[in-house]
C-alpha cells in the first residue's frame, strides 16, 4: 500500500513537471486519488518537489477541499449559507445525519461516506443544494437526502445518481449536471446574439495600444465587486517591465449569493475566453489561467474540451487566427474551498502554489503579480463584456447602463423572491424595479453586493444599482418580512470567521470578536453602549486590514446598525434591578464550579 | 546618480527620506517611532500585526510596506489611529493566553511594551481563552504557541537568514499556527540555538531553555524607557 502511494505520488508530480509553483494541482490530485493529502504524503511530495515538507502542509491545512485525514470515497458536502437555510437545509442535514449515522464533519464507520459543511457553492438559485463529490445536488429535501443516502448505500457512486440533466450546456456530456442555468432575463451584453469571435477578429485588426484605448473610452469597471476601471488597469500591466506577462481570468465566485459566473462558464465560455485572448494581445502575454473555483469542478473537464477545440480552430495557440507572432493559451487552475482566494492576489498565490494568503501591495499585480511578473487580473464577466466592447465599439457599450456606470449588469438573485435566478440589467436599474423584476413581496431587506455589501431596507429601494450608489459583484438576496436580520448578520460574520486566512490581526480576531457581541445581544444580553463597541470595533476592522476581506466583513453588523437599528435596540431590556443583564454570574461561575467538582453556596436555584 | 531625496510629513512634522524606503524606514532615520510588532530589522515586512497603520493622504496603509513618496501626508499618532492600533494590541492580547507576570518574556516583551506605550493596562476586550499546546520537546528551546501572536519573523528568519524553513504557517483563521517542519516536534527539526530564528520572536512564544529569567527586574529592555526611545532619541 506504501509503496503504491509513493508510486502514485510520484506520477503525479513528474506530470506537473516537478513544479513547485503547481503544487495546488499535486495535493488536488492526491486527495482525489486516496481522499486525504496524509502525513506520509505531505513528506514524500516535499522530497518529490524538493522543498519542505512544513510547505506542503502550511498548503495543504489552508483549504478547505484538502484534508490530512483520510475522508470517505464519498464527500456530501451540504451547503449551509443563508438562502439554503432559508429553504429548509436544517431538515436536509438531519435526514443526512440520521439516514448515514453520522453527524456533520463526520465519516461513516466503513468509510465510505464524509458529511459536512460548506458556505456557498454557487447554487443558491436553486438551494437547498450540495456537491457529492464534484456532483451537484440541487432542490434537496429530506426525503431526497434519504433517497441518495440509500443509493449511495447500494454502489457508493454518486454519478448512478443522476436524475434529470439541467438546461442548455448543463446536459453536454462532459457536464452531465443538473444545475439549471437559471437565466431569468437576457440583456444586450452577456447573454445577446453575437458573431462568434467577432471582438477577438476586430482586436486582431487593431494595435494593442487601441485596444486598450478603446475598453478604456467604453468606461469600463471591473463586475468582480471592486470596480477598478478595466482599461487603465490593462494600460498598467502592459506599461510594466517584463517580458513575460500573464492574464488571470478570476472564476473563483464566492460571494456568498453569487452565481452569475457560473452561468458565464457554461454557456458563455467562448465569450469568455475570446475577452481573455483579447486581454492577453492587449497587454503583450502569452499565456493565460483560468482560476476556477473548487466548487465548479463539475465543469473542467467541459471547459478543458472547450479550450482545446479553440486550439483547433486557431484561436488559442500558436499565431492566433493566422496572425503571426501573436501567441496565446489558457490554462486552467482548480482552486480547493477557501473564498479568500478570489481576492486577486490571494487567487495569484493560489495559482503559484502557495497558501491563499493575500499578498503585500505595492506592488500591483500590474507590475509584481504572478510568479513576478507583470499580470491582470479579471472578473469573468469583465472579460466577457471587453470582447463585445470591441466587437460593438465603446460608444455602443456606454449607450447601455447609466452615466457612472455603462453596460449591464449580471445579478443572481435569491432568496424570498418568486424567480431567482441570473438577471442582465442595465446599470443604473433601482432596487424597487428589480424586486419587482424578480417577484419580491413585503420585503423586509435586501443583501446588496453579498455579506461584504449592504443590507438595505425599504427606505433604500429607490437607489440604483451602480458604481456610485448600490454597487454590487453581483449578489442580491431578498429578506422577507418574518426574517431575523441580525441572525442573518451573525451568521455572515461566521462565515468571514471561517474564511478570513488569518494572516492580519484585525480580520482575524475582529471578525470573531464582533460575532461575539452580537450573539450576546440576540440572546437578550446586550446593552445600548453594545452599538458604540460594535461600531468602534468594525472600524478598526476595516482600517486596519490588509485586504479586502476585512475591509469589508463588518459590513453586515455595520450596515444593520445603520439601517436596521430598531432590531437591536428591541432586544435592549432593563431587568428588574434596572441593569442590562450583560453578566451571567451562573454562567460565569459554572468553570469555577467545574474545576472545583462543587455548586456554588450563593448562586444556588 | 545621486539618492533621490524626498520629503513628506508625519503628523505635520517634516521628514526626509530616500526614494525606495517605506515610511517606517523613513521615519526610523529621521527619528520618528511609529508602533510596530511584526516589523524587523533584516527581514522583509510582513505586514500582519497591523500595529503600525498610518494614514497616508487620509487612506489606511501599513507604513512597514508602504513606500515614501514626495509630498505625501502621514498621519500616524492622532488620537484616532492610536485608538485603533490599542485595539489591535487588545486583540492580540485576548486572542491567545498572555500572562504576563509569570511570562519569562515579561520586561523584553514587544507585545507587553506597546500595550505600555499605548496606555493600556487591561484589553477592553473579552479573552477568548484558547487551547493552545506547548512544544518542549527540543532539549535548548521551547515554543509556547499561547503567546505566538503570528507575526511570522521566526517562518522569515528561519528561511531566509538561516537556510533551512524550520517553520511555517499551517491552518486558516482563528486556527492559523505556527508549524515546524517534522510530524510534530521541534526536536525532529534542524533548529539550533544559534539559528536566527531563535533570536526574533517579540513575544515569549519561542524561548531559549536553562536562561529563564536571567535580567532582574530593573534591567530588562523596557523597565526604564519605552518601546520605541531609541529610535526618538535620533531627534
């Protein structure tokens, strides 16, 4: 058995050359093949790569899809984020729990089956929803959980599993899921009647240098959250010193709510790797990576057929579409579960090999970014609206959208809503109009832009969604009228908890300690002086943080203060001696007592 | 060519600089102490702690991996920054288990010495009271990851000054660590007391065994002046 591990590991790191900077796909590979990256594993990989076997371990305890532990043959992974709760995840889990034997976290005894819990996957559209090794599992119920345990039961094989494939590209062979794509409304932009490799054809006849000029004159800003005007960070990297440059596609959407790229990913792949090829002409590279999140696994196989068949067609390559010496080719970069990593230099790290730590800036991946050198880094929707910016020119795109704004936007929507779904709208469209695009009723409040956004409530629905006023990545999810808000704001800070990569004190501790709080305050524990800490604390937060993660995961606490303070200030009660009841002497004695192995004489009852 | 000077202010004070430095180098030469913990002389800034965070032309940035440029405006000991870097501080207190006063550390402590400079006598903050394990296994050091406040010096110093990447980082979030590059122990590593590494932890999280409490009370580094004179008596 050791000598075939070692025989494996082996193989596998002689087919990624031996290359430190592709050691993500050595533990990919590895946990795949033996369902665990084991101590034994981590030594003979760092001798196989020549480095420490402390590096492969730092790596391998960073994400959350690789484990030194051996898991089963099978992964349910059942998604616990917010709207999946909302649709009733809790009876899903305990029909898992109950029908395996096992709890979350846990292997079944015959190891065959692992149970757990992962934030979003990107199906909220359709939650309740899990992967089941790299298989997705949408619309679950009990009775459907109980249904695959005892299939699973029978062959262990989750792919005999398969009901019913989803629309459009969901059913190519090479997917086979059943994910629907859930594209509610078509706009101009992502989802229109195009000519296929129109934009790439008409940046081949153009300079570089126009290129830019042009997604630049057409105003463009990145769709990822951040915003970053697209053309002057293109003009960056080309400008920089290098020879060799790269051009990183971010298809790691982890925002809790977002699923728009997915879609892209699916059925607008060619647009996709069209805007990345003209990316890569624009700045002067050659060679391009797809970073695709661990969760969309289901689709690599489909998009590796896709690039390949580019390639065939002269499209990627050698002298792409016969024009010589202009050469460009996209790999693509399986991530392994942390959010982190679609923070454009944690997605760089990952891509090296590294754990998904941020890293320090300056320098800019425009001029430092992957493996040193110059590099853009692109939403997938970014991408996609440069290739129909120049087919259709820049002054077709800002017609679309609003004045700070141009172009449409891609909006997953879910939640208390009758459709959601992926919607294209033009920028500028107010929270009032697209509610009642998605059939959104009584509405309590609104998640603009995920956890790392807004909650916004109904004396907010007359903004706009844009740059200047609501911005978004793309996540919108509706709150009905009987939904706890601040449960949900604890339950978004847990998730930040649980992703932050520790790297920074404020994220890593500031995150945890505001959860704290406000759990102490849902429980009927909190005072008025409660909103100042939480207040104070949140800014120190977001001052203090490195990347963008903390600078903006006290956004669920701080924006409820805002916006929904009544809701705190309803849980403030005096007690009878006209104190908070901030201190729970019982609670506070109940260590005490422990340690002692006696009650205490005082606080009895 | 000669070096390029430039010219900046730090809480209206004017300071020079060279091209090339950060803000914290700058300030260092010109005899201004921003608060700092994971920065060290000989390694490249890590920018974790945080403690140093200045405002520069009003936006936060890290004055340990900033660069100086001519003209800007740095903010660094208004009362609003000082808030937020005790906060840090508290939160680094309360993340792990500091005690001080039976902390062989105690009086060479970094972590302890800002919290004095920064006028904090407890964290406002609730202790969080985490289980943290020991490592004595190695006969000449220990590292007690109840002080380890992640600043990575030891994983810097170990891999760049020393040669050999005794430790790393393992883990994510609250349960990020320090590791060392065996199964499990120290003592199955290649450290040695006279690696680097040994020499540049700021808290008590990597001590040199048989030394304990060798300074008395009186003469360890920050009995007498606070973190930080040193660098104030340039000016």
């Amino acid at each position: 058995m050791s000598k075939s591990l070692e025989q494996v590991i082996k193989d596998i790191c002689e087919e990624c050359g031996k290359d430190r900077a592709r050691l993500m796909d050595v533990v990919n590979a590895v946990q795949k093949e033996f369902g665990a990256v084991s101590s034994q594993a981590m030594d003979l990989i760092a001798k196989e790569l020549d480095i420490h076997r402390v590096e492969v371990e730092s790596v391998v305890s960073f994400y959350a899809f690789l484990s030194p532990e051996t898991k089963g043959e099978v992964v349910i992974r059942l998604c616990n984020d917010i709207v999946d709760k909302m649709r009733g995840v809790d009876s899903v889990a305990k029909a898992f729990e109950q029908e395996l034997g096992i709890g979350m976290g846990e292997t079944t005894a015959d190891g065959k089956i692992t149970l757990e819990y992962t934030p979003c996957i990107g199906m909220c559209d359709q939650a309740p929803a899990a992967l089941i090794n790299d298989m997705v599992f949408t619309y679950l119920s009990s009775d459907k959980a109980r249904e695959i345990v005892k299939e699973l039961k029978k062959h262990n094989d989750p792919k005999k599993i398969f009901a019913r494939s989803g629309d459009g590209n969901n059913a190519h062979a090479l997917v086979r899921s059943m994910v629907h794509n859930g594209v509610r409304k078509k706009g101009p932009v992502i989802f229109a009647q195009r000519e296929e490799n129109g934009g790439l054809k008409k940046a081949l006849s153009m300079s570089p240098v126009e290129v830019i000029h042009e997604v630049k004159n057409a105003r463009l800003r990145g769709r990822g959250g951040a915003g970053f005007p697209t053309g002057m960070k293109w003009e960056f990297t080309r400008a920089a010193d290098g020879d060799k440059k790269y051009v990183i596609c971010n298809a790691d959407e982890g925002e809790p709510g977002t699923f728009k790229d997915r879609v892209i990913l699916t059925e607008q792949y060619e647009l996709l790797f069209e805007g990345m090829t003209i990316g890569g002409y624009a700045i002067g590279s050659d060679e391009g990576i797809l970073y695709l999140r661990a969760e969309y696994a289901y689709l690599y196989p489909f998009l590796q057929e896709m690039l390949k068949q580019r390639r065939e067609k002269g499209l990627l390559g050698k002298d792409i579409s016969g024009k010589t010496g202009i050469n460009f080719d996209i790999r693509i970069q399986l991530g392994a579960g942390a959010y982190i990593c679609g923070e454009e230099t944690s997605l760089i790290s990952s891509c090296e090999g590294l754990r998904g730590d941020p890293k320090t800036r300056p320098p800019f991946p425009a001029q430092k970014g992957y493996s040193g050198s110059p590099t853009t880094v692109n939403n997938v929707e970014t991408f996609c609206c440069v290739a129909r910016i120049i087919e259709k020119g820049a002054a077709w795109f800002t017609e679309i959208g609003s004045q700070g704004s141009p172009g449409t936007k891609l909006l997953s929507v879910s939640g208390d809503c009758a459709s959601p779904g992926v919607y294209e709208l033009p920028f500028g469209v107010t929270v009032k109009d697209l509610l009642q695009e998605v059939g959104a009723e009584d509405v309590r409040a609104v998640l603009v832009g995920g956890p790392s956004g807004q909650f916004i409530g109904p004396e907010m629905f007359d903004k706009t969604i844009c740059y200047d006023d609501i911005p978004t990545g793309g996540a919108v999810v509706v709150f009905g009228r009987d939904r706890d808000i601040l449960k949900t704001a604890s339950e978004y800070m847990e998730f930040f908890v649980e992703e932050s990569c520790g790297y920074c004190t404020p994220c890593r501790v500031g995150n945890v300690l505001m959860k704290q709080r406000l759990d102490d305050i849902i429980a009927g524990k909190g005072e008025p002086a409660d909103l100042d800490y939480l207040q104070e604390l949140g800014e120190t937060t977001k001052l203090g943080s490195r990347c963008g993660l903390g600078q903006t995961s006290p956004n669920p606490i701080l924006s409820t203060i805002k916006n929904f303070r009544p809701d705190y200030e309803k849980l403030f009660k005096e007690n009878e001696e006209g104190m908070n009841p901030t201190f729970d002497i019982k609670s506070a004695l109940s260590d005490g007592e422990g340690i002692a192995g006696r009650k205490s004489v005082i606080y009895t009852e | 060519m000669a070096e390029q000077t430039i010219t900046f202010t730090i809480d209206g004070v004017e300071v020079k600089g060279k091209a090339g430095q950060t803000i914290m180098q700058a300030a260092d030469e010109a005899g201004v102490y921003i608060p700092r913990l994971c920065a060290f002389k000989d390694l490249t800034p890590h920018g974790s702690c945080r403690v140093c965070v200045v405002l520069v032309n009003g936006r936060p940035q890290a004055s340990c991996t900033q660069p100086a440029t001519e003209g800007m405006v740095v903010e660094s000991e208004t009362e609003e920054i000082q808030k937020h870097r005790r906060n840090i501080i508290d939160m680094l207190f309360v993340e792990g288990n500091h005690f001080c006063m039976f902390c062989e550390k105690s009086g060479n402590c970094e972590l302890q010495a800002q919290a004095y400079r920064l006028g904090i006598c407890a964290p406002k903050y609730p202790y969080q009271f985490p289980v943290r394990d020991l490592d004595a296994s190695h006969p000449d050091i220990f590292i007690d990851h109840n002080r380890c406040i992640l600043c990575g010096r030891c994983v810097q110093a170990s891999r760049d000054l020393d040669g050999k990447t005794v430790f790393e980082f393992v883990n994510r979030g609250t349960e990020k660590k320090i590791a060392v590059n065996a199964e499990a122990k120290l003592a199955d590593t290649d450290i040695d007391i006279s690696d680097k590494a040994c020499d540049v932890c700021p808290v008590g999280a990597i001590i040199k065994k048989h030394i304990g409490f060798a300074t008395p009370v009186g003469r360890r580094l920050y009995d007498t002046e606070p973190i930080g004179s040193d660098i104030e008596k340039k000016n």
